[in-house]
C-alpha cells in the first residue's frame, strides 16, 4: 500500500510525512520542484497540481491519497483535478485537509473552495475521510518578532474566541486516518482543548515570556493592510474575511469535538499553553533574541 502524500512540504504536510514514517507506511510526497532536502528517504515525485498528466503519473501505482493543496485564487480547480484522476484510477482512499466550520464561512474565498471539494468528494464512490482543523497553534510562532521586541500579539481573535488545534495533533490524526480502514466515510473535527480569545492567548505569552504582551485592537483595514505588506492582495482579503469570521461567529469546538479526537489519538489534543511553552523554551536557546523579550 502506497499512500501519496500532496502538500509534504508544508507545516502540516511535512509534519503528516513523519507520523506515517513512524508507522512504517510505503511514503510518495509530490513536490513542485527538483532537489527538495527537507525529506530525506523520502520517494518524490515532481508535478503541479496544474498538471493532470503529471498528477497522473505521481498517482500511478498509489492506494491512497492525502490531499493537502494550498490556499490559492485557483484552489478548487488544483484540488478538483487530484481527486478526479484519483477516481480514475479507483485509488481505495482519500483523506481530504478541509477546515472547521466549513459550512459557516461561505464569505471567507478558501473555505468555499474546500466546502466544494467536501461535495465532490462526498458524491461519488471513492472511500474518504475528511478531516477539519482549526486554526494552527504553529501559526502563532510567526509572531515571534512582534511578541519579544514589541510586546504584542496580533491575531485577531476577538473576545469569542476559538479553539486552536496543534499541528502535530493534526499530523497524527491524518497518519491514523491514512493507515486504517476504520474511518472510511468520517468526517472529524480537529479541535484543541482551549478556547482561545485575543486576551487569553496575549496573557499566556505574557506567564511563559515573563513580562506583559498586549493583544491589539481587531482593526480588520489594519490587519489587511499589513497583510499586504508580505503577501498577495488576495490572499491578505482572504485571511482578513477567514479571521473577519473569526470575531463575528467565533470558532470554537462544538459538543462531543474534543471526545472524539481524545478517542482518535489516543491521547488528549495538546493544550495551547504547553505549545507557548515549547516555542519560548524554543527561543532560550537564542540568547540575543530572548533579551529583547526582556526590554
């Protein structure tokens, strides 16, 4: 049984490649390029999701599929083109990366394109799991600069708030969707323990940081404005409407979420104030940067 895994690259991906290692799985990643280092004694395959002979070929001789496309303006045609030549070709399981709450942000541009790949997927015969995750904890770590040289966090939140999920708890759910032929059909959602508001998470990195972080006023036109500064004009509008939601309806697990990935795993889903903890532990060995955080 050969598992091809699409987006092995990224932080969730790289981080699905390892659970299954460790599982011993028969592992193909595709990639977009030639020379990728980051998985070593790893089989991969060059192709673009753009490129159905080349998806095609990366799918030949695969039993399943792990889906993970990028949030991109052409994401459904990319994530479409996988999943048609994985009929194709009869392959005996999809595990599909969507988002929580899919169905309740039909303004945020992502979310809509993967509430349409949930209905493809869903209206034809290929077995399938459908896993929906939160938001990153991992995603906070990119706050680093903005948290130890000016004492803020900057995710929009708001006062609702949301249940954020780690990204290896995510990596781990997919590997045992991917390696059993018990979740055929499931759809899970991949919720952390805590519900995090803009306050609660700004006063966890002011315990583990040992001075006080500031959370910043939801100012959407500011938030999109600095977006634009590092990314995409569209992409900026998309995060903006996907964190917009965010601060209007929360995002927070629903009733039975946190039993059911506690019964997934195995083990509790990873609290948010233990993935804070691990990334300043993280930046101690860093001494010129913690002594910022000390200013």
């Amino acid at each position: 049984m050969k598992i091809l895994v699409v987006g092995g690259t990224g932080n969730v991906g790289a981080e699905v490649v390892k659970q299954l290692k460790q599982r011993g799985a028969d592992l193909r990643v595709l990639v977009r390029k030639p020379g990728v280092q980051s998985l070593p004694d790893t089989e991969l395959v060059v192709g673009d999701l753009l490129d159905p002979p080349a998806i095609e070929r990366a799918l030949q001789g695969v039993s399943k599929l792990y889906l993970l496309n990028a949030v991109t303006p052409d994401e459904l045609t990319q994530g479409l083109i996988a999943f048609d030549l994985a009929k194709k070709l009869q392959l005996s399981h999809i595990v599909y990366h969507s988002v929580f709450r899919v169905e309740h942000f039909k303004d945020v541009p992502h979310f809509v394109s993967k509430f349409a790949m949930e209905s493809a997927i869903r209206s034809f015969d290929v077995p399938f799991t459908i896993i929906r995750p939160n938001y990153f904890f991992q995603n906070d770590a990119t706050h680093k600069d903005l948290l130890l040289k000016r004492s803020i966090y900057p995710s929009p939140l708001g006062p609702v708030g949301i249940s954020a999920v780690d990204v290896r708890d995510i990596a781990e759910a997919a590997a045992i969707a991917l390696t059993s032929d018990q979740h055929f059909g499931k759809t899970y959602n991949l919720n952390g323990p805590d519900i995090l508001s803009g306050d609660r998470a700004a006063s966890i990195w002011s315990k583990h940081l040992g001075k006080e972080i500031r959370y910043t006023a939801s100012d959407m036109d500011a938030f999109e404005a600095k977006m634009r500064e590092n990314s995409p004009s569209w992409a900026a509008f998309d995060i903006r409407m996907m964190f917009q939601g965010y601060l209007e309806r929360g995002f927070t697990a629903e009733d039975g979420d946190i039993a059911t990935l506690t019964n997934l795993l195995g083990h509790a889903p990873r609290s948010y104030d233990d993935f804070v903890r691990e990334t300043v532990t993280a930046w101690q060995s860093q001494p010129s940067e913690m002594a910022l955080a000390a200013n």
